[in-house]
C-alpha cells in the first residue's frame, strides 16, 4: 500500500474535463488532445473525473477508463488523481481498488451528498476507506455540491492517518482555507486549492498548490501564476493572476462545467458536449464567452493563446 505519507501533490493540477459525444460516449480523440495540452502547458499533475470532468455524472466504467487513458499519455511518474464520487462506503472502496488497477496514484475522494453528514460521520467514514486503500486519498472540500463542509478540526485529524495526502478546498472560503492550512501544520499533508480565481491568496497562506478548472484551457497561464509566486515575484503572480481571473470568470457561465467544455471547443480542443443530462450553454452565452475570450486573445484553434495575452496587451 502506498501511504499518503509517501505522496505530496504541489504544484499545478489540472482538473481535467471529460470530452464526450453528443451521446454522452467517451471522445477518446477530444481526450488525447487535451490531456496533451495540458501536459505540453506544464502542469505538474493531473485530476480526471472530478467536478470538472462530470465523474459524478460518468459510469464507474467510464471512470476507469478515462483514469486508464490518462495514466498511458502522461509521463511516467506524473501524478493522477482521479475524482471518486461517494455513494456508499463499500462502493467506493471498491472503486478505489478498480482507480489503483487503472493507474491512478491517487483518489479525490467526495462525501456522499444525499444524506446530512454529521462531523463525525465524515471522519469515520474517511477513515474507513482510508485504511484498506490501495492508494493514498484526497479529501474534497467541495459544499456547493456535496452540501458537506470537512470541518478543519476533522482535516486535522485525518491528517495524520498514514493513507491521506492532503485536501482539495474549492469553498472559496479563504478563513476556512486559513484554518485548514493551521489545522494540518507539521503534518505530512498537502492543502491544495480548487479556486483559480484566488491562488496567489491561497499560496500567501501556505498551500502547496492548486487543483484547477482553468489548466485545461490556459494551462501555461496558470503554471507562471504558481512559478512567479514561488520566485518571489508577487507582484509578477498577481498581474498573471489578474489575466487568469479575466479567463475563469468569463467561463463560469451557464451550468458548471458547459463554459469550460465551451470554451474547449471554442480552442479547438473538442466538442462542447456535457455528460448527459447536463445542460451546454445557450448560443446567447456561447457568442458572449467567445467574445470574451477573444478579448483575452484566445480564439478558434489557438492552443495556449491567452499566455501572449490579447494583441497590444503587456504581458
């Protein structure tokens, strides 16, 4: 067993999204391309079948097979940290076992969302997958969708269990990222956030990294938002930070994630589709976010566009 202990995700993350047919089948072309986007952008890890992948919406099979084909087109040693969306205890650990044989380092590992949880109802039942996983596990503070805060006292504690690595937080909640990060001090455990919009404050307080929507688009954009910071050069990360913001706001339109499937087809990337039965975005919505990225100086075809910024802008 490969213990937490053993693995500290830092760095960029990219929160992969899952490229499929207006059917809802897996696009394996739409896949290889952007799994090599992201990897040629520098990312440094990456997480398929989250939120932003649709896991949630996606077979176990599916699951596992986007895991599979993504750990034989990244390079060997680059973490992959596929999303596990709870439904019962004994499924997931099952599905942990399936994540481990498909190649994944490790698991991202969300609360289920139907029933209130209870603080110690989600400590116990970290710890129950936590020790008989064959990988190490991810908690994923995400309360929008799961309705389930992980209280930092219940992070401090999981902390120190030898098969947890570290937390995604996408709560856009910076005091409870403060906590967080206090709460698992001196522990051998990584405080990743899932907010692109606020890297430069998460790094200020001590996150390791990030996990990040916006890398399967401007992967390069957000890997100098991290660099600078970890040079030294704030004042660099916090104007990257700005152009990035620009970016990620204008993709958080319609049904989460359609802007960012759009904004892939838009690229070049794939087709727009969701995960059925999510929802894509309007042609209102499309025309304005094309405009936008546009302005950002990303338009059809353009891999990577945005890092020279819009024409005339500085960089």
């Amino acid at each position: 067993m490969t213990t937490g202990a053993s693995f500290h995700p830092t760095g960029t993350m990219v929160a992969l999204a899952t490229p499929v047919h207006a059917d809802g089948t897996l696009d394996e072309g739409g896949l290889e391309r952007l799994v090599h986007r992201v990897i040629s952008g520098g990312v440094d890890g990456i997480s398929p079948v989250g939120s932003t992948g649709e896991g949630a919406l996606l077979t176990r099979a599916q699951r596992h097979a986007v895991c599979r084909r993504v750990r034989e087109l990244a390079p060997p040693g680059m973490p992959v940290i596929a999303g596990l969306p709870l439904v019962t205890l004994r499924e997931g650990a099952a599905e942990l076992d399936a994540l481990a044989a498909a190649g994944a380092t490790a698991a991202l590992v969300a609360m289920p969302s139907y029933y209130p949880l209870s603080d110690d109802s989600v400590l116990r039942g970290y710890e129950t997958l936590a020790d008989h996983s064959p990988i190490p596990l991810l908690l994923y503070n995400i309360p929008v969708y799961t309705k389930v805060v992980i209280a930092p006292e219940v992070v401090g504690r999981l902390a120190a269990h030898p098969s947890v690595a570290g937390i995604k937080d996408s709560s856009r909640d910076m005091q409870y990222q403060a906590q967080v990060i206090y709460a698992t001090a001196g522990a051998d455990f990584s405080v990743l956030t899932g907010t692109d919009t606020l890297l430069v404050a998460s790094f200020t307080l001590g996150a390791a990294g990030t996990i990040a929507a916006s890398a399967n688009l401007v992967p390069e954009l957000l890997t100098r938002v991290y660099r600078a910071f970890a040079e030294g050069q704030v004042s660099e990360a916090l104007s990257l930070q700005q152009r990035l913001t620009r970016i990620v706001t204008a993709c958080r339109c319609g049904y989460a994630p359609a802007g960012w499937k759009a904004a892939l087809e838009i690229a070049g990337v794939c087709a727009a589709h969701p995960v059925p039965p999510g929802t894509a975005l309007s042609a209102d919505e499309r025309t304005g976010l094309a405009a936008q990225l546009a302005a950002e100086g990303l338009t059809a075809g353009q891999a990577g566009a945005a890092e020279a910024g819009p024409p005339g802008a500085a960089g």
